[in-house]
C-alpha cells in the first residue's frame, strides 16, 4: 500500500515511527510538510534534529496536492493541523484523495467539521474509504467502536469532555484551588495551554469535536456555527466551592441528542464517569440496546494520536486485503 | 443463518427479542430449555406467561446436542447458566457445535473459563467461529474493541471492577454507611444478590471474568485456580472510614499482567475511573500504543447480556457474507 504522509509536525512523526514498527507493510513513499516533499524518506529518524528538507531528496516547493497527483499513492495520511475558517489545506487534499482512488486516514479536525456529509458522499461515489478516528478523543476509538463492535445499535446521545486543557484547568481549580489567571498560567508553562488559548477555552476546539461525534454518530447534519458554545472564562473559584459543598464539580461538557447540539460549562457529580482527572477527555454514548457506555483516556498527545491513525490504517490495509468495503 | 437458541432464561428471552428486532435475516430454528427443544419457534412472544414447553411443537427431552446434532443448523446461541464446576452442560454444546461447522456466540462464562484453549483450537482446527463478548462485562465491548479498534496494540495490563454485585454494596457501604450484613440482606431484597451471595462476594465470578479476560488479551494459559482470590467479606465500615479520611474508596478489583493474577478490595483514589456508582461494572486496559483505555457500563441484565449477544451474532454473521475469517 504505496502511502503519502502530509503534515510532519508531533503527530505526523509519531504516525511514521508507530507505523514503521507495527505495519512494515506500507510503504511510505513520501512526506511533505510545509515546505516541499521528501521523496522515498527510507529509514530516517523522525525524531533526529535533522529536517526532512535538509536532505538532498527534498523535492522544494512540492506541495501536498503535488505529491498526491504524481506520486501514484494508495493511502493518505493527513496530518496537518486544523484551520476551522476553511479546513485548508488539509480539505483539499482529502476532497482530491477521495475522488482519484486514494483511500484516506485522517487526524485533521477541519475537513470533517467543515464538509462531513460532502466527504462521505465523495467516498460513496468514488468506492473509497475515509477514516477519522484521530480526530476526537485520540486514544479512545469511539467511532470505530460503535461501527464494528455495536453495529445493532442507534445511538441517540453524545455527552463528552473532548477538550483536555480545559479539563485539566477545572480539574486544577477543583482540587489545587486558584483563579482562573493563575490556573491559565500554569498550564500555559506545562505546554498544557496554547499561548493564545481561546481555541480551547472558549470551546472552540471542542465544539469542532462535537460537530464531528453528531454527524458521524447521529447522522446529523450540523455545522460549527449551529453549537449552542460558552467556554470556560467565566468559572470562578467560588463556582467550586459551591459545586463541592454538594459533592459536585464543573467539567466542560459536549452534548448532542437528535435536537441539542451544545458544548457549555456543567455541574456534575463527583461520582459522575465523566469526572475524569488531568488532560483526560471521557464520551459517554447512549443506546436504544446497550443502554449506557462511557470510554475515557488521553485525548491528545502525538503516541496517542499516531495509535489512532495506524489503528484505522490498519482497518483500511484489512479491508483491502479482504477485498471487502470495510 | 439457521441459528439454536440454548437456554431460555433472561438472557435467552432478551436474546430472541433482540435478535428479532435487529436482525430478521437470523433464523432461529429452535429453543432448547432444560427440558425439551421447540422447533419452529416462530412469532412467540418470550416475555408472556406462556412457557416453552406448554406448545405442541415441543420435543419432550430433546437435548441441546440432540437439537445440534438433528437440526443441521449454522450457528448456535448458547445462554446456559455458568457452572464453574465443570462447565457443563454449555461445554459439550459449544464444542460439538465448533467441531461439526456451527459457529458459536455465547454468554456462558464456565467453557471460556475452563476451557478456553481447547475452544481456541477447536475453532482454528475447524474453521468456526466462537465470540464470547456477553462473557464479561456485558454492555461493555472489550474484547471486540480490542480486535477490531485497536488491532496494532499490544495488552499488557488489564483491571477491572468485573462484578455489579459486589460493587452495590460496596458503593453503598461507602456512601449510606453501614455493615456488610445491613447492606447485603438491601441488596438481596433488591434482587441484586443471590440468596446464596457466596459466587459474588468472594470474588468467584470476577476471577471467572478474569480468566476469560486474561487468557483472551494477555495470551496467558492460566485456570480458576490460577486467580489469587479474596472477597469482600471482611470490609468494615471503619474502612471506609479511613479511606474516605484521604479521599479513596475499596473496590473489589480484579488485575491481570504478564505474571500477576489476583482478585482482591482494593483501596482506590475516588477520582479513580474505576470508582463507578452501582452495579456499574468498569475495565482499564493499558496498551504498548494506545496507552490507557477505561471503559464503563452495566455488566449484567438480560437487555445488556443481549445486546453483547446479538453485536456478536452480527459479526459472524458479516464474516460469513463477506466470506472473511472475521
């Protein structure tokens, strides 16, 4: 399976390392980042201080839609990051992938909240496979799950906390105590918290999330702008205090029935399984036959978000093989 | 798919329905009790006071391996009650039924248990599928998810709370007070323990469980008598108390690695995933890739058992049309 890696930043270097050790089957034959392609990368280390456009193979200027057109590819893998104004570069790349034969794994949130249904219709009619797996909660295989391992159930709700650093910075505020400020602070200098941190803390990162969940899971047809979205600014200190005097605490919380569609600040339980520590990200699903389900683990990180591309690789390498449609 | 139903119980009645509702293609050919086999089951309604063996068609003494052997069928449903003595009569059934080209789903935890690698071989020898998901942790799709969502990964470590009873009255304990007699004579009234408590609270159906998990995703060979197992007979209050002083709780926990094998109360954090409320049943997974993985739900109840059933039943199924080896 001739293989195209685009995006080369954490992730993309995990996905080539997890995919070198567990599937020495696909061959990649190139890898393109910001600045050109690396044709035939071999046996680099992806984690060398050595730049992939510092060798002499570096094919300058070759970009991604490039690289797909001549390079004759099976599979792509794209990781470059979200852009959620208009999912480029990344939508293109898979818009053209889907229609010219190339199957395609992804951990690029954009594309899917962006064009879901335009995606899966492209896929339909070009007999090709789109796997999303990364894209929400990377650890935890939630839509593969509910396909291969549930496939009798309809699934009628999605609570989730899908967004690690603001988990973390609840978490900090249940337990160590502080104000937002300074909670912010300390997770800005653990690299937990983005310099400019309103793509998590307003709830934006998560409500792309729960575009995804409801268009993949409920069949839905939703957009970023139809979520009802507060983030977490407002939470203070005696917010806690008065969550904890009746063993409760406050998580940001991503919600979607067949009407709702919200991701906002919520009082929970302590007991609740969506009380998770740390970055930890938790989805519990509802269904009309297993009732109840809650799957919770790291969200983010490059290892688990590489383990969520080759793990859909490797549905996609078996159902070729098996020469079923997955 | 000609399919026998052996066993008529809860589970066996959920399973009929559920398989009705979900899966019309599934033919159910009969249901074998413990008296007799009804061929032809038709349009019967599982849930009425009508029994089985009161319809003309009933075959008096027609066993589950003379129902197999006479009935020519493709896949059998086996939903006899576990017996951890030695397994039978669901043994037999299960592996005339892998030995003479009849797939297996079952629910019954005593062959898995007792004999998991002679089911193992006879299946490979044979070429028939056998899916046991119902086994453990009913809603919850751990060895299925395994398989098919996380199939570059490596097991090595698995804990879990693995039986609701147990963990009702623990929890209870924990957040009412009281004794283990107040909270268990509850708990019987309730119908959530036996009359006969001993198979839950000494930890005998969660080594069980354990077994099945250990063998199943640490490829182990290990047996009942394998397990190191306490119950939670001698949890006080006091210890709740004391846990509860440095923010923990006591679960019965069953634990698995390459060389340990225990069922024990374990004193846990109470932001620990595997705090769950109720009846709840809760497994961590920790992978080589994947990290960390916590899943929760309800692990017994006939609708749950079911859905793991009748997930299952689909699986083989789609193998058997897609003509892949699952």
């Amino acid at each position: 399976m001739k293989t195209l890696l685009i995006g080369f930043g954490n992730v993309g270097k995990a996905t080539f390392k997890v995919l070198r050790e567990k599937m020495p089957q696909i061959e990649i034959v190139a890898i393109t980042n910001s600045k050109g392609t690396l044709i035939n990368p071999g046996e680099i280390d992806p984690f060398s201080d050595a730049k992939i456009e510092e060798f002499p193979e570096f094919q300058h200027n070759m970009t991604g839609e490039q690289a797909l057109k001549e390079l004759g590819v099976d599979l792509l893998i794209e990781t470059t990051p979200t852009n959620i104004k208009n999912a480029e570069p990344g939508l293109s790349h898979i818009r053209y992938a889907l229609s010219h034969k190339v199957d395609v794994v992804t951990s690029n949130k954009g594309p899917l909240a962006f064009d879901f249904q335009g995606l899966k219709d492209l896929q339909r009619k070009h007999n090709t496979l789109l796997r999303y797996e990364a894209t929400v909660a990377a650890s935890i295989p939630i839509f593969n799950m509910v396909e291969s391992c549930l496939p009798i159930n309809t699934v009628y709700e999605v609570h989730g906390v899908l967004n690690g650093t603001c988990n973390y910075i609840l978490w900090k505020m249940e337990n160590r105590g502080g104000d937002m400020g300074v909670i912010l602070k300390d997770a800005q200098e653990r690299g937990i918290a983005e310099t400019d941190p309103s793509a998590d803390i307003d709830g934006i990162d998560a409500a792309v999330k729960l575009v995804i969940l409801t268009n993949s899971l409920l069949n839905r047809h939703v957009r970023f702008t139809d979520v009802k979205r507060q983030g977490i600014r407002r939470i203070t200190e005696e917010a806690f205090h008065i969550a904890n005097q009746k063993n409760e605490t406050i998580r940001l919380i991503g919600s979607a029935t067949s009407e709702t569609l919200e991701v906002a600040p919520k009082v929970i339980p302590k007991t609740s399984t969506l009380n998770v520590p740390h970055t930890m990200n938790a989805v519990t699903l509802r269904f009309d036959i297993a009732k109840e389900l809650t799957l919770s683990g790291y969200g983010a990180g490059g290892m688990e978000t590489a383990n969520a591309i080759v793990n859909d690789v490797f549905r996609i390498w078996s159902s070729r093989v098996n020469n079923t449609d997955d």
